[in-house]
C-alpha cells in the first residue's frame, strides 16, 4: 500500500469517526417519563414554607416576644418518651438543643404537631396558630444552641412536637420528640 | 434550548415559585441526562445523577452567578457528584454497559447503528477525553462553558480536545471492526 493510500485511509477513518460522533447530536436520549415529575415533587416538597412566608428572624422575635409576656417553661428537647404536663391555653417555650448536631450536614429543619389539641403560638404571627408544620432553613439557625419554639395546648389532651432534620437531598439525618400532656385544671 | 429566558427562570426559581420550578426540571433535565449517561454508560445511575444535580441546583440557585450559564452549572454538579460516586471505594468500576442498556439504546431510544459505535466507542476513552468530547462535540458547549465545567483553562480545553478526536478515531476503527466480526 502506497504511503497516499496509508494517508487516505487514516483520513476516511477519521472523517467516519467525527460523522459517527456528532451523529449523537441528533440522538435524544430520553430519561424514564417519570424522572421530571419526580425531580420537581421532591423540590416543591422541600420548599421552606415559613421562609416563603415570614422570615425566621421575625418568628422568633415574635415568639420571643410573646413569651415575654407570659408565664413560660423551658424544656430542652433533646430526650425521648418523657411525657410533660402542661396547662391549656397558655404558651410555652420549647427549646430544641442543637449542639449534638453536624451544622455542615443540615440544609432544613421540619417542626411537626401531633395530636389535636397544639398549636403554634406567635403574637406577632397569628396565622402559625393554623399550621401543623414549619419548615425553616438550617442557615437562620447557624451558631445557636438552641431552636425555641412557642406551643400552646388548646384543650386537654395528649400531643407530640417531633423536629426532623434534613440535608440538602431531602434526606432524613435524626429526629427529636417530645410528648406533652395538655390539662385544664392547674398544674 | 436558544430562545430561553434564562435570567427570569432563574429570577423565578430564587423566589421558590413551584410553576417555574417546573418548567425549569422538565427544560433542562433531558440534556442533563444524556450528559451523565454519556458519562457514566449506566441509564439508571444517569438518572440518579440528574435528579440529585437537579436538586442540589435548586437548593442552591442563589450561587448561580451568570443565570445563561444555567446548563453549564447543572452538568458541572452533575460531574461532581459522578466524581464523587466514584471516589467511594465500593463504586470504582470501569465503564461497563448493562445489556439491557444496549437494547434500551437500540430499541426504545432507536439510536443508529453508526451512533452505537459512537457509544461504544466513548465508553472505551479514559473520562477526560470522553467528558471533553460529549461537552463539545456532542452537546454543542462553547470552550468557555467546557472551562467552567472542568475546572480548567481555555488553553488546556483546545489541547485536550486535539488529543482527544486524535484518540476517539483510533479507538473507532477497532470499535467497529470488532463489532462487525462479532456479527459474523
């Protein structure tokens, strides 16, 4: 074979393989069909709600202010199956400890209320008073040892506050609860 | 993908509105996809890899500096997080195609049989050369949008890209003729 040939056949090789390469631009892989939905279900369900509505800052000023004006008790939410009574109608501070936990690792942090008979207290807030959960970004809470919360028992009975926290995948890193008795006559 | 408002979904995604939150996953996680899967030759860990980049950019849309550069960012999460999964010990593999992948390839996504040695081909590359190629070559990137990808610089990007054409037609010939001897 002639050195021309030699050259000719390495270009065609070369011409083959840059046509074979820039034909999978015209090839559109596509995902499972389900794959879109289900990127965008779990980003709408991480969505900090209360950041989206009030800042953090501003509930805790609220809650902190609300709790200035009445009488309060402070439980430090870092143990498990310890039931506390407490009177109806009347808002306490909850305070979470946070100093056990990674802060590189949390990206939010979700508040629930169990149970019928609790809710959320803020004067400043009113409208938490009708929310069962918050969700609030780990970035309002780095530095402080402690998450405060503000309940109140609207009737007796048996509640439960749990805080998860998450990392920036949804992922569920622990969970902390507390069981609290609600009750009408004086504690 | 040319006549998109990057800067107002962007905009849009910074102030949570679920509407554009949607709108931005179903513009950008197709391409994304066929970038990891190029990648990572595996379609399941590809979707895997496109929704955590997916997810990781929304939570983290206020660092996207330059809104046009949307895509850019996303297959740049996407790589690292690849890098990532192939750092932990367990997962340090060679690029092995699922042969329900082939069939996946050839059958439902009807990709031709020039394009299957292309595959085939990529797969056979060290990740340096095939990233490069898939970026420019195949998904169209501007040697500024493959710099930022990278982490590298233009000069380094036009090198490697030289190396790697030199290297992918090289490894093409023997592609397609191993494949057609083993049709025979």
């Amino acid at each position: 074979m002639s050195q021309y040939e030699n050259g000719k056949d390495s270009l065609d090789a070369n011409v083959g393989a840059s046509k074979a390469l820039k034909s999978l631009q015209e090839a559109r892989l596509s995902p499972s069909p389900f794959l879109a939905a289900r990127i965008t279900a779990k980003a709408l369900a991480a969505e900090p709600k209360l950041g989206a509505t009030f800042g953090w800052r501003a509930f805790w000023a609220g809650a902190l202010a609300s709790v200035l004006l009445v009488a309060t008790s402070f439980w430090v939410l870092n143990r498990k199956s310890q039931v506390v009574e407490y009177a109806v109608e009347q808002p306490y501070m909850l305070k979470v400890d946070l100093r056990s936990l990674d802060p590189q690792q949390i990206s939010y942090v979700v508040i629930e209320l169990q149970g019928q008979p609790i809710r959320f207290a803020s004067e400043k807030f009113s409208e938490v008073a009708e929310m069962k959960s918050l969700t609030l970004k780990w970035e309002n809470l780095v530095g402080k040892q402690y998450l405060p919360l503000v309940v109140k028992g609207t009737s007796a009975g048996d509640s439960k506050v749990v805080v998860h926290f998450y990392d920036e995948n949804s992922g569920l890193i622990m969970s902390k609860d507390i069981k609290l008795k609600f009750s009408s006559g004086n504690i | 993908m040319t006549n998109v408002n990057w800067a107002s979904l962007v905009e849009g995604l910074k102030k949570k509105d679920p509407e554009i939150t949607r709108q931005f996953v179903d513009l950008t996680h197709q391409k994304l996809f066929e970038f990891c899967y190029y990648l990572c030759s595996n379609r399941q860990l590809a979707e895997d890899l496109c929704h955590d980049a997916l997810l990781k950019a929304l939570a983290q849309i206020h660092q996207l500096k330059e809104a046009d550069r949307a895509m850019a960012w996303l297959k740049r999460i996407a790589r690292n997080l690849l890098l990532d999964f192939q750092k932990s010990a367990e997962q340090s593999r060679t690029l092995v195609m699922d042969p329900e992948d082939e069939k996946w390839l050839a059958h439902d996504q009807k990709i031709s049989e020039e394009s299957m040695d292309a595959v085939q081909t990529l797969k056979k590359l060290d990740s340096g050369d095939r990233e490069i190629l898939i970026l420019i070559e195949i998904q169209g990137h501007s040697y500024q949008e493959v710099a930022e990808i990278l982490d590298l610089n233009i000069g380094t990007v036009k090198s490697r890209l030289h190396r790697a054409r030199a290297e992918f037609s090289k490894k093409f010939i023997g592609t397609k003729s191993s494949l057609r001897s083993s049709i025979v």
